[in-house]
C-alpha cells in the first residue's frame, strides 16, 4: 500500500508542477502579449525591408549607365601630305554597367538654354561619304566596360551648323551660345548629358568672336 501511495504522490506533483509551469506561461503571454505581436510585426518589416533593399541593389546594378564626351580629334595619316590635317567631332561613349547598351543613330543632341527643342545631329558615319570616318551600322551595341566612338561631322560643318543654329549675329545668342550643352540617348530609353571637351569649347568660342580657330585634341 505504501508504494502505491507513494507512486500516486508523486504523479500528484508532477502534475501539480505541470500546472503551475502552464500557468506561469499563460501569464508570462498574456502579460507581454503586446510586446510579442509588436516583435513579430518588426520581424515581418525587417524581412520586407531586406527584400526591397536587395531588389533594389539588383536593380541599381542592371541599370543603364554610360559617360559621354565629345572632342575635336585629328587625323593622322602618312598619306596625308601637303594639306590640312582632317578633323572632326567626335563623340565617345563608356558603358558604365553591367548590361550592354545600345546607340541609335539619332543618339546626339545639342540644347540651347532657354528652349525646349533639341537639336538631333546624324552622325557622318552612318554613311560612307567620308574617308575617314568609317561608315558603320546602327544601331550599334556597347559591351559592358567597354567604350566606342562615333565621327558626328567634320570641323567646317560643325562650324556651320554652330553659327546656324546656336551661335547666331545677335548678342542674345553669343550670350545663350556660351552654355550651350549635348546629351546621348540610349535605345533603352535613357538620357545622359555630354561633356564637352575643352577643344570644342575652344571652336564655340573662337566661332562667337567670328574668327578660326585650328585647336584639336588627340586623335
């Protein structure tokens, strides 16, 4: 009788600790169940921040990015003898990211302050009219990391269509003239702005003061 007893004992306490093991849990939650559900909604937020982050640093590295800039290059040639030396504006493009990019042939736009309409310029190479600007095909694809360069027009006809279009007789246009700027369009749907390189600056202002002026860069 006495082993019975004692064996229903302790069940009795095992039980008994079971109970107020159970009751402790149920107060411990129901004390703190505010401070639970808010853990849990700051859990859900850190995960959905996580994954907006990580979709945006996927996006931010796939995106387009390239760097422009025109210059006035020469040409030099052994069979070139006797005459001027050939030179041209010459605009050259960077691809920044990791996808490639793609250039039409209606990429290059100057702007003029002030107004709303840019002014496309169809580069001399998409023909083969020119000796030596090779005529190549458009559009044209840039692999990541690499660059090209594209022959818009030779200096007379840059200067022509500078004192035409942008750099007028009036003083206005001399003025607006000075901060006349290009950007590049990508067939991906993007614009970039064009650095212009002190050699073209050079051929604006020499045509403002009415005047040539024979400075180039490097070809």
């Amino acid at each position: 009788m006495r082993s019975g007893n004692s064996q229903s004992a302790a069940t009795s306490g095992v039980d008994s600790v079971r109970g107020n093991v159970q009751m402790f849990l149920e107060e411990l939650l129901k004390a703190h169940q505010f401070t639970i559900a808010a853990l849990g909604v700051l859990g859900t937020f850190a995960a959905v921040t996580v994954a907006l982050l990580n979709s945006y640093m996927t996006a931010r590295a796939s995106r387009t990015k390239i760097h422009a800039w025109a210059s006035i290059n020469v040409v030099y040639h052994d069979s070139i003898k006797g005459t001027e030396l050939p030179r041209y504006l010459v605009v050259s493009v960077r691809n920044l990211g990791v996808m490639p990019v793609h250039i039409g042939a209606g990429f290059f736009h100057w702007k003029i302050p002030f107004q709303r309409q840019l002014f496309e310029v169809l580069p001399l190479d998409m023909s083969a009219g020119d000796k030596w600007a090779p005529q190549r095909k458009y559009p044209t694809e840039i692999k990541p990391r690499t660059s090209d360069r594209f022959f818009l027009s030779d200096l007379e006809m840059f200067r022509h269509y500078s004192r035409q279009h942008f750099i007028g007789a009036s003083i206005w246009s001399r003025i607006t003239g000075r901060f006349l700027s290009a950007v590049v369009f990508t067939d991906e749907g993007k614009v970039f702005k064009v650095v212009l390189d002190k050699s073209v600056r050079k051929q604006l202002a020499a045509i403002r003061k009415d005047q040539p002026h024979n400075s180039a860069g490097v070809a």
